[in-house]
C-alpha cells in the first residue's frame, strides 16, 4: 500500500489531498487543495479543528469573521484558526478559485504566535503566488508519490517557512534575541564538537563577532566559550567511559580530543581526576555533578526547554 488510497481527489473544479496517515504530532497537516467555486458556494457558519488558509486566485466573495464581515477579491489571503466561527461565500456572479491549506499539531499554536496574521487581524492582500505553487505541488503530486504523506508534510514545513517569511510578527525584545543568538550557537557547537572548532570558524561561519561571542557566553554560560567547549567535551567524554565499550584513547577521539595528552590534560583540569581515575572511580555521579561538569549539562538541558517553548 502506497499511504494514498482514498486520500486525494480530482476533477475539473476541485483538487485536494488530505493524508490519512499521521507522520508527526508536532506538526501534521490536513488539508490542501484548489476549488473554483460555483456562484454563492458557501461554508460554514462553523469551525475548523486546523489552522487554515486560502488564497484567492480569482474572483470575489465574503467572509464573516467572528462577527466581522470582509469583502475578498483575487490576491486575498485570509487565516481562520481553531477557535474563529467563521462563515465564507462566493460571490453570485463572479465566484471566487482559492488554494488553500490547512495544519494542525502540539507547534502549531507556537508558530501562529509568530505570525501577524490571525484572529486581530485575518486578512491580508499580495499577488505572489510561491504559496500556491506549494500547494498545488502537494495535491498535484499526491496522486503520482509512493509516500504522499512524506512529500506533504515536507511541502507543509516550506509553508510555513514562507509564512513566517511573508507575515512575521515584530519583536523587539533585544534579550530575547541575543538568547536565540546564544542558543544559536550553543547548537552548532553541539553538531560540530568532534570537528576541528574554534571562536574564529563559530563567529564566522554564524555570521557573528567573536567579541559578541564572547559576551553571550559570559551572559548566559558564565564561561568562555572555549572553556565551555572543553567542559562539553569531558562531560561527553565521562558518558563514553560509563558505557564500558571503549578504550581511553577511542573515548578521546569519539569526543573530538585529536591528541590523547590534550585529553588527559583538559580532562583533568574540567572534572577534577584523569581520564582514568574517572573510569576506576565507585562515585562517578560525584564527579559528574562538579560545577565544571554541570555548565555543559545545564546549558544543554536550557537549550531544550528553548527550543519547545520557541516552537
């Protein structure tokens, strides 16, 4: 079984694909499709359990929005989200042809809270059509894809990144940013620790000051980044050596030490013993929870709770 059975439909006036599999809980889309409409089509009056868009590509129509009524045209974009009671018509003479799509899941209200449009403020005017084209890729390609659930979910996240490009909500809350620059780089430290990495490739390959650099790290770790990139290897080398596979010298190398007497040296002067006493030692927990220690474990374990109250 392919994923698509009885999951999209077409004809000469309606397109749409809706998956009926679930990929993600964090994010999962319902709905995409394209409709010209017949004069005076109508939806609703009603809810939708999805955040959901439409633009119009031609025509005229209305909608009555939580006790407002808007007249919509070609090029409108308008949102409900699960809460709107909304009731939306074609127009008796020139009706209107929309796409639309439709998302739900445990980020999806953490993400709207970054977009300018929704419930203040539902409708909004451009004539670029990239999020059409998203769209039609999806129900046009539902038919032809062995996973369509795969393809929509990833076209949903190019959506998204276009919606957050074209309606962002402002914020000029500068603390908020510099711990999003922060955690920023306490991320690509994280997937380039067993690299060769210094301030210098961190600043430029991030795009920042090396001074800036420094001064998030004073601000939010209380260290140098180089000391915290010393104390994030030995706490990462610690874990190695509590699996009990490896050598001391394959343990140095796994957590991005290229020279076994670096190792030993940084090793001690983070956690407090060598390599080995560590290893022979009956209170490892001791150790671990050294203040030294506890900088890696702590700004790592920040970083998560960043990243899912950000999203």
């Amino acid at each position: 079984m392919n994923g698509n059975e009885k999951s999209y439909w077409q004809n000469e006036s309606y397109r749409a694909y809706c998956p009926n599999i679930i990929l993600s809980r964090d994010l999962t889309i319902g709905e995409a499709g394209y409709e010209k409409c017949d004069p005076n089509h109508k939806w609703g009056p009603g809810t939708r359990n999805f955040w959901t868009f439409h633009h119009i590509e031609s025509g005229r129509g209305t909608l009555d929005f939580n006790g407002k009524r808007f007249s919509l045209r070609k090029g409108d974009f308008f949102v409900m989200g699960p809460e709107d009671y909304v009731t939306y018509q074609a127009d008796g003479s020139d009706p209107w042809a929309y796409h639309w799509i439709s998302f739900n899941g445990a980020k999806a209200k953490d993400i709207m809270e970054h977009v300018s449009l929704g419930s203040e403020n539902p409708v909004a005017n451009f004539q670029e059509t990239e999020c059409d084209a998203l769209i039609e890729k999806i129900y046009n390609g539902a038919e032809k894809s062995n996973y369509p659930q795969f393809m929509a979910l990833g076209y949903l996240y190019l959506f998204i990144e276009w919606l957050l490009k074209n309606f962002p909500k402002d914020s000029t809350d500068v603390s908020d940013r510099a711990q999003e620059y922060f955690y920023s780089i306490v991320n690509f430290i994280e997937v380039h620790i067993c690299s060769e990495l210094s301030i210098q490739r961190i600043a430029h390959d991030l795009g920042f000051d090396r001074t800036y650099v420094f001064k998030l790290f004073k601000k939010f770790a209380g260290c140098s980044p180089s000391f915290y990139m010393e104390c994030l290897k030995t706490y990462k080398a610690c874990q190695l050596i509590d699996q009990n596979k490896y050598t001391l010298r394959e343990v140095a190398s796994r957590s991005g030490f290229t020279d076994y007497g670096w190792f030993c040296k940084v090793f001690k002067k983070c956690a407090g013993v060598t390599p080995g006493d560590y290893a022979r030692a009956e209170d490892k927990a001791y150790i671990m929870n050294s203040y030294n220690l506890s900088i890696p474990r702590d700004v790592l374990a920040e970083l998560e709770r960043y990243s899912k109250s950000a999203w």
